[in-house]
C-alpha cells in the first residue's frame, strides 16, 4: 500500500488524467509538451523584443563610433574699416562772360523843314510827302540808317515792385530703380560696424575645411525702400565662403534705414567688403 502511495506521488497530473488511456493520442503529447513549448515562446518573444526595442540605440551608437572625429575650424573676422564715399560737391558755374555792347543802330532821318517866308526865298528841300514821313522819323537833317516809325507804341507800365517767386521744383526719383549715389545713405541700426558684429557671429565656420587662411569677398545687397534687403550677392573666389556669407546676409532680419534723395527713400545698393582668416 505504501509503495501505491510513493508511486502516485510521483506522478504528474499528465498521468494521472491519461492513466488507463492511450497515451499515444496526440493530445498526451501536447500536454507533456506544453510547458516546454511555452518557455521557449517566453525567451524567443522577449529576445525579439529586445532587439526591435534596442536596434536604434545600436545603430546610433555603432554610426557614432564609425564617424570620422569632428575637425572644429577657427573662423575670425578680419575687421575693416569701410571708407565713406567721398561725396564731390557740385562746382559752382561761373557766369558767362557779358555779351560785348551793341552798338545802337542808327535810326533813318529824312529832312523835313518848313522854308521861312522871305521876300526872295532860297531853293529849299521841300518837304517829303506825309506816307514817307509815317515809314521813318523826321528831322533838320538827312541820315542813313534803319527806319523807325515815328509812331510807337507806349512802353509798358512800370514795374511795382513785387518780384514774383517761382517755387523750386525738386527732382522726381523713381520708385524701381536702383541708386548707388545718393544724399542719404542707408544705415543698419547701431552702424555699420554693429552690421560686421552680427555677420561674424553668425558665420558658420564649420562649411570650411580649415586650410583656406584668409579668404576675401565683396557682398552687395538692396536696402529696399521699406528697409529690407534683397538680391543678396558674393563675387569672391572661393564659392563655399561666397554662399555662406550670403545664408548670413539673408539670416540678419534687422530693417535699415533706407537711402533718401530730395527726402525721399530710393532702392540703393549697398556693398560691404569681407575678410575672415580660417585656420584648421
């Protein structure tokens, strides 16, 4: 009785629902093999998990280990001074010489004198008929010249004295064009050298390989009638300088005060010069 006891002790539960019955039933099976099956599903579910779960941070940190070290470049604004425009101021025209004197022309005089009555007259010129006295002036004695009418038209009114004044009419400017020479030049807010201060800090050095030394470039803009900047150019030699100083142009979003002619504001031009020493 005791070894009954000891044996159906040590029987699973497996065997004791299939004890008695055909254990060759598929169903025996695949409850003897239930357990084992379902602890290598655990381990294979949480080992893929795993992995989806942690394949980024393997990608990220195999990349960070294949990249090449980071070259830093030491990028430093060559400061130079603009030279201001010199602004020639018109030379005064002098007058034009006075015309030489004219000399007055000599007015036609025909004669034209009544005879005294005597008692034994002498030949005298008779006077010359009343149509030849309306063509030109008369007078004691002959002279040549260019006739005038004895009759002439009154001279005008004198003068009162008021002067008038016409108002001075300034020049029209155009609204599209372009100036380069004007009155006013446009100013950044702070000045120029505070404009300099702001494209340094803003270039981005790392877009050069470090070897360049100094590199030079001219940057020419519009400051637009409204104090916005447009048509941002680079003419230097070295074309990833030139595009980087224009992305840094275009990143200062401060307005300038625009260029004015006759107190008008006008497009104009603006060119600054650029120098900036790289070293690796």
């Amino acid at each position: 009785m005791a070894d009954e006891n000891v044996y159906n002790q040590n029987l699973t539960l497996d065997e004791i629902v299939f004890e008695n019955r055909n254990k060759e039933y598929g169903a025996y099976d695949l409850r003897h093999q239930y357990p084992r099956l379902l602890t290598k599903s655990f381990i294979l579910g949480t080992a893929l998990f795993l992995v989806a779960a942690l394949s980024p941070f393997i990608y990220l940190t195999i990349k960070r280990l294949t990249e090449p070290p980071k070259q830093e470049v030491k990028a430093d604004l060559v400061e130079i001074l603009q030279e201001d425009k010199i602004i020639e101021e018109p030379k005064e025209e002098l007058p034009p010489p006075p015309p030489p004197p004219k000399e007055e022309e000599k007015i036609e005089v025909i004669q034209n004198v009544v005879p005294e009555p005597v008692k034994a007259p002498k030949i005298e010129t008779p006077p010359p008929p009343i149509s030849k006295q309306l063509e030109t002036t008369t007078g004691l004695n002959n002279q040549e010249g260019v006739k005038a009418p004895a009759y002439t038209p009154p001279p005008p009114p004198p003068s009162t004295g008021t002067r008038t004044s016409t108002a001075e009419v300034k020049p029209q400017v155009s609204d599209t064009q372009i100036y380069s020479e004007v009155e006013q030049t446009a100013e950044f807010p702070g000045g120029i050298n505070t404009f300099r201060k702001k494209v340094g800090d803003s270039f981005d050095g790392s877009a050069m390989n470090g070897d360049e030394g100094t590199v030079k470039t001219e940057i020419t803009f519009v400051v637009e009638r409204d104090g916005s900047i447009t048509d941002v150019k680079a003419n230097g030699k070295n074309a990833d300088f030139n595009s980087e100083a224009v992305r840094t142009i275009k990143s200062i979003k401060n307005k300038w005060s625009p260029a004015k002619i006759n107190g008008q504001s006008v497009r104009y031009r603006f060119r600054l010069p650029l120098t900036m020493n790289f070293e690796g």
